[in-house]
C-alpha cells in the first residue's frame, strides 16, 4: 500500500482500538460489579446482554445505511456514545440504569463498525492482511480494556468509572483524522459501485458460524475472570490476567489469521480455527491450576485467527451490500453472543461455572459443520484471487 493508505489503516486500526476498549470494558467490569454490588450471575451477565441487546438489533440497520450513504461522521459520534455509557455504568445508582447507560455504549460501539469497516475496505483493496490490521486495532483494545478498568476501579472503586472515558475522547480524534485521511484521498468516503451477485445462501451458513463462535466468546469473557480465580485459588489479579488472555491473544490470532490466508485461503484457516476453539475451550474447562492459562490463550487464537476473515468473507458473499455484510458479520452475530450470557449465568447458579462453561464446547463443532461445503467467494473488484478461488462467483456446495 501507498504512504497514504498505510496512513489510513493505521489510523482506522487505532480509533478501532478505542472504541472496542468499550466491548471488552463491559465484562471486565462484571467481577467489579459482583464484588462491590453483590450481582448474582445472571444479575451480571445481564450487564453484558444490555451492551448487546440493543446492539445486536440496530448494527445492521446502520450496515443497511451505509450501503445506502456514506456516514463518516458516525465514526467520531460513535465513539464518544461508546465511551459516555461504560464511563457513567459505575456512578448511577440504580440497577436499571447501569443497564441503560451500558445499553447506550452498545448502540455506540453498533454505529461504528460498519462504517468503519466499509473503510477498511476501501482502503485495503482486497488485501486480508491489511484488514487484519484493522481487526488487530479492536483485539487490543478489547486486550487493553481489562487493564485499564482494573487501574481505574482501584484508585476509585466503581465511582471511578468517569475516568474510562478517555479512550473514547482519543478515538474520535482519531476517526475525525481517518475521515479527513479518507476525503483527501476521495476513495474511501464515497459509497463505491457495487458490482457482483449476492450470495445469501453462503452469508447465512457463515453468519451461523459466527454465532456459534460469538456466544463461546462472550460467555467466557463474562465469567473466565471468575473461573480461572477459582481453578487457581488465586485473587482478582489472576482473574484479570485470564481476561487479558484470552484478549491479548487475539492480536496475535488476528494477525496470523490474515496471514494465513493470503497463503492457503480463508476458508481453510477459518474451518481449522473452530477445530482449534473446540479442543481449547476443552482444556479450560478440565485442566487444573495455573495450566488453564495455556488453554485460555488457545482459546483466544482460535476464536481470534478467524475473526478478520469472517467480515471480508461476508462482504465477498455480499459485494452489492458490504454495509449491511459489516452490520451482521462484525455486529449482529457478535453481539448476539451477549444474548445468551444470561443463559450462562442462570446455568452457574444453578450448578456450577464448570458446568456452565462445558456446555460451550460443542459450539466450536456446530459452527464447523455450518462451513461445510462453502466455497471461497471471488475477490472485490481490483484484488487478486484468493488462494483456492477459481475467480468465479461461487456458490454454497452441498455438505
């Protein structure tokens, strides 16, 4: 890529890192919030479903507006909504509107990712390593976000939360910076010609996929912070460490995943990955002591190789909406995670966290079954044909 373009990755890959310290800041607070307001399980979880809840219904509505107009000005406004709902989740003083606020910041984080990763896109011409650039922004934020609330929580306990707000402030500096980056160059702030024919039959396989994935990482985000304090018998130091763990990997699986496939395709890197996920999330769930560091981080790789690929795959399935490909593929099926974190808890509470979390290990087999039979869809316009494409438009073969 040319000066201008690595520029305007980085630049994307940053704001990315910001807004998503808001997706991760949401389960990291939730052993703050059971501690210093005695939440149940379910209580807590349901602090997670309200940051995907309303998330999960509005993001492909933005994916259908950006296929429609461009809205770079959502990058900077989302970021700050993002930031204004977890700041104010420690300071209000009801249960019912710590889950309006954290509400809020899901419509915030909602917003940006689609047009965001239109961007990307455009600025990455086909190439998977430069979105993986991009996907790498929101895996550190989501690595950082632990961290972050942890030194913020204790200079303050929960009332301190307000502090949490200067990631959001930065971010949308930096995607008022990416937008004008975008202007100067004219490609990526326009919506683009859509050419090619939609695929839905592969989208929807894919999107299954992707549940399938999202509701083991969501449910280990909201509670392996708890289990791994008592598989160890250690404090809330080796519960924050398991998070960071599980999200600091990512930056390394993200980054391979695109890698990977630039040289043996997405879907071949992404079927492996969800093998990976099962046998990994196996191993948190039976190995004992501080081992269960290990599976934790090959849980991350797995559920993380895969990530970048999944939106690129879905926007190739759906070149004629790439907006609304973004909504689902780094939104809704994300989020859609977070509805099933109740689910998780209520099964804590009424046996255990160990038994709870076994149930996700047949996630990782289903969402490997759904790709099945999915072929490799043609590059955008301009990129080079994948590893494993015929360069055709492809369709879903039989399984």
């Amino acid at each position: 890529m040319s000066t201008n373009r690595n520029r305007a990755i980085t630049l994307l890959s940053l704001g990315h890192a910001c807004v998503d310290v808001y997706q991760g800041a949401v389960a990291a607070l939730v052993p703050f919030f059971v501690a210093e307001r005695a939440y149940s399980y379910a209580a807590a979880s349901g602090v997670v479903l309200a940051a995907s809840l309303l998330s999960s219904v509005v993001q492909p509505l933005f994916g259908a507006l950006t296929d429609r107009w461009a809205m770079p000005w959502l990058l900077p406004l989302s970021a700050l909504a993002g930031g204004a709902g977890v700041a104010l989740s420690g300071v209000v003083d009801s249960y019912a509107l710590t889950l309006a606020v954290v509400a809020v910041s899901g419509i915030g984080v909602a917003a940006y990712h689609p047009e965001a990763a239109r961007a990307a896109r455009a600025a990455a011409h086909g190439s998977h390593t430069a979105m993986g650039w991009f996907s790498l922004g929101g895996n550190v934020g989501f690595a950082l976000a632990p961290l972050l609330v942890a030194a913020v929580v204790a200079t303050g306990g929960l009332g301190a939360t307000p502090l949490l707000v200067a990631p959001a402030v930065v971010g949308a500096a930096l995607c008022a910076a990416a937008v004008r980056s975008a202007a100067s160059r004219g490609d990526a702030v326009g919506k683009g010609e859509a050419t090619g024919s939609d695929d839905w039959g592969s989208f929807l396989r894919l999107s299954g996929a992707v549940v399938c994935r999202s509701i083991v990482f969501v449910g280990l985000s909201a509670f392996v912070s708890l289990y791994v304090r008592q598989r160890t018998g250690g404090g809330a130091v080796a519960g924050t460490a398991a998070l960071c763990v599980l999200y600091l990997g990512g930056a390394v699986g993200t980054m391979a995943g695109g890698l990977l496939a630039d040289r043996y395709g997405r879907l071949a890197v992404v079927r492996q990955a969800y093998v990976l996920t099962g046998l990994a999330v196996a191993g948190v769930v039976v190995v004992p002591g501080p081992g269960v560091y290990l599976f934790v981080a090959l849980t991350s790789a797995g559920l993380y190789v895969p990530f970048s690929l999944h939106v690129t795959l879905g926007q190739d399935y759906l070149p004629r909406r790439v907006g609304t490909a973004s909504g689902v593929t780094l939104g809704l099926t994300v989020s859609v995670g977070g509805l099933f974190a109740p689910v998780v808890g209520a099964m804590a509470d009424a046996t255990s966290l160990q038994t709870a979390l076994a149930v996700l290990i047949a996630l990782p087999a289903l969402g490997r079954l759904l790709l099945c039979g999915l072929r490799e869809p043609a590059p955008p316009a301009g990129a080079a044909p994948a590893p494993g494409s015929s360069g055709h438009r492809p369709r879903a073969a039989s399984a």
